[in-house]
C-alpha cells in the first residue's frame, strides 16, 4: 500500500454493526471524513462481502457485539484467514473483559463507540500506517527469508546443547536430509564427521569462533561432503552463549581440481625423473666402450645425481656428494658402512634387488626408505648402471620423498572425491 494515500480520502471502508441507527451516524461521519463506506449487519455477511467483493476494503470498523449469530471477533478471525485487512473494533463496552476478548485477534486498534469525527478518523488512519508498516515489514522478513533459505551456502543455527534448531534449504539438499529429520532431533555430532570423536567436535564448534574450517558434513547417503566450515558465536548481555550460527560451503569441485592439479603435478614430477634418469643412463652407455676410468670418475664427481657403489653384501665401497647429500652424513662416515643399517623396514626388497644386480639382471630398480638415528624417513629410488668391476656395481639413487607425497596426496583426495 503506497503511504501517500493514507493521508487522502480514497479508503474503502467496511463497517459491521447490527444497530442501524449507529450505523448510518457512522456511516455519514466517514463520507464527511472523505471515506467511501460500505455496511453490513452481521459477520456471515462480512465474511461473504470480504470474499466476494469486488472493490477493494481498506479497512473494517467491526463492532464486538453483533447480536445473533457469530460476534465480531469469530467474524474478524475469519476475515484473517481470508486476507489481510486492518481491522479496527468499536464497542460500547471499554470494559477489560471486553479488550481481553481481542487479545489473541489480530486487530489495529480499539475505539469506543459514540467517539468524536476526529477520534475516529485519527484512529482509521493509525491504523493504516500500521498495517502498511506492518505489511512492508512482512515484505522484508519474506525476502529475508528466501535470501536465507536458498542462498549459494549451507546455514544452521546451533543451540548451546549442540541441537540444531534452525537450517536452510540449501544445507538440507546439500545433505540429502528433509527438514523434520534435523531439527531438534539431530546434534551438530550427528551432522559432522571427525576423527577424534565428538567431544572434539564440541568443543571446536559450541566453544570457539571457526574460520574457514576444513571439515567432512555427513549426508543421509552416509558419504561424506567436504566443506568450508565457519561459526559466530551470539552471546547474550551477561557474556553467556544464546545460539551459534554456522555457514559451510561445498568444496567437492575445488577437491577434485586440487586433485586433477596434484595429479598432473605428479605426473610431471615423475616424467621428470624418468628423463633424468634415462639422460643418465644414454650418457654412460654412449661413452661405454671408450669409458676410462678417470672419464668415469668425473661422471661420478660431478654428475647432479646421486652415485654408490656397493658390494654383494650391501657395503658401501664409494658414493659422490650428491649421494651423500640424500643420505645428509658425512661422505667419509658412509664409506665402508652396510646400507642394511639404514633400512628400518626394506632389507628384504633391498636383498632381492642386489641379488639381482649381481645375478646380471638389466633395468633393475628398487624403492627404498632410509631410516635410522641420522635420518627421518626419507624416501629413495635405487637402479642398477650397466657398468661393474667384478665383485662391485655401481647405482643411481634419487630422493624420491616428494614424489611419495605428492602419490600419498593423490590417494587421499581420490578417497575424498569418491
């Protein structure tokens, strides 16, 4: 209703009074107040002229008292089931048996009867801006609510008991959950997945303020869904928790191109040894016939890889610094020293691949993990050089510990994603 037109005489009112004398004083009062008015003498017909009129009822004037039949305030409440319309009461009685009877009716004003011209048209038009208020406040709380319900984000609201009172409809189809399911019926445990059980999961989201928190909601499917997790925490004047309101974002597009991106990574990582390690090996096989030692040794020194040679036991009889750098001692406290004392948990794969190398196998390899008090779990690969003096053979060794990362990083977003 636009505000400009209250304050103009272009109001369709409808007054409800069974006593006709009343009704005409009324009735004459209104048109010299600028108002088209219209009468009835009973709710039924109230109720019928609301339904079925075709001109626009701005207000009613009903009075409580109607005689027989329903009274006005059954006839107002069945008005409010129809529309709304701003519906303003008169009665003879201003006893306080006769306002508690409008308590529980949803009603723009009170006015006695037999009220002066001026009484009566300040309270028509109060009660106009009232309802229009009202009824733009309606229209703001409506599209607050759609904004809420189907915005691009999961919201929930989480009571300090960790229930989940309120949630949009984005956050349930993201879930796969119908809305009786969660609220009040499901904890913020029910609806979050976590390792380290749900103490864990309290004390993150109903004590403390989350920002962008990466955690695993649970569907209805029992998958998992990865998401952007954040939280405010609304407290009341005395410092005391009142409700928590919570936000999440679907991530599984990201996860899967981080996933794509780390595969390709990986990929190129590994194509990137295998050309190091064949551009190595094209070197020594080129210069094969005619390697002399001193040539072979400058091979040794200076190449960027990784060289050790080792005896059938595992003895280490040389490495170059590059070796050494990987293995991150000393070069001359390595000479002589078995690798077995650097293998925690791979002697055995170790024994298979120099029985090999000894036993005359080509394109030999093997991956390792150093382990020991000097070294923490560093990953290596091991592959025979078709060069030998008798009882020794040379090796190339690669730090292969990014590589592994980057394999074990692959495996758990390919188990995220699935």
């Amino acid at each position: 209703m636009d505000k400009n037109l209250i304050d103009k005489p272009l109001f369709n009112i409808l007054i409800v009074e069974d006593q006709y004398i009343i009704a005409n004083v009324e009735i004459r009062e209104l048109h010299v107040a600028g108002y088209n008015v219209m009468h009835v003498n009973c709710g039924e017909l109230a109720v019928e002229m609301v339904a079925k009129s075709e001109i626009p009822i701005h207000l009613i004037l009903m009075d409580i008292d109607l005689g027989e039949g329903i009274d006005g305030i059954e006839t107002a409440e069945k008005i409010n089931q129809l529309c709304e319309i701003p519906i303003v009461f008169l009665s003879s009685h201003t006893e306080q048996s006769v306002l508690e009877k409008t308590e529980n009716t949803t009603a723009y004003g009170f006015v006695p009867k037999n009220s002066s011209q001026i009484v009566m048209d300040n309270a028509i038009k109060m009660a106009l801006r009232l309802f229009n208020s009202n009824r733009e406040l309606k229209i703001q709380k409506d599209l607050y609510e759609d904004l809420y319900q189907n915005a691009p984000c999961g919201y929930h609201s989480i009571s300090t008991d960790g229930y989940v009172t309120r949630i949009n409809e984005t956050a349930l189809s993201m879930l796969g959950y119908e809305r009786e399911d969660v609220i009040s019926k499901m904890k913020i445990t029910d609806l979050i997945s976590s390792p380290d059980g749900d103490e864990h999961i309290n004390d993150c989201i109903l004590k403390i303020k989350q920002t962008n928190l990466e955690l695993f909601y649970k569907k209805k499917d029992d998958s998992l869904l990865p998401v952007i997790f954040n939280s405010e925490i609304l407290s009341d004047t005395k410092g005391q928790t009142k409700i928590i309101k919570a936000i999440f974002s679907d991530i599984s597009k990201q996860i899967i191109t981080d996933y794509e991106l780390r595969k390709t990574n990986y990929e190129l990582v590994v194509h990137q040894i295998e050309l190091e390690l064949q551009n190595e090996e094209l070197k020594l096989h080129s210069e094969n016939d005619r390697l002399t030692p001193e040539k072979f040794a400058i091979i040794f020194e200076e190449s960027p890889l990784g060289y050790i040679s080792l005896d059938p036991s595992g003895k280490i009889l040389d490495l170059n610094n590059s070796c050494a750098s990987i293995f991150q001692i000393d070069r001359s406290l390595l000479t002589g020293r078995n690798m077995h004392s650097f293998l925690a948990e791979f002697k055995n794969p170790f024994d298979t691949f120099l029985n090999q190398v000894f036993q005359g196998s080509f394109n030999v390899s093997c991956d390792l993990r150093l382990n020991n008090e000097h070294i923490n779990f560093k990953d290596i690969n091991l592959r025979k050089i078709n060069v030998s003096e008798n009882d020794r053979c040379f090796l190339l060794i690669f730090n292969i510990s990014d590589l592994k990362q980057h394999q074990s990083h692959l495996k758990l977003f390919h188990t995220e994603i699935m």
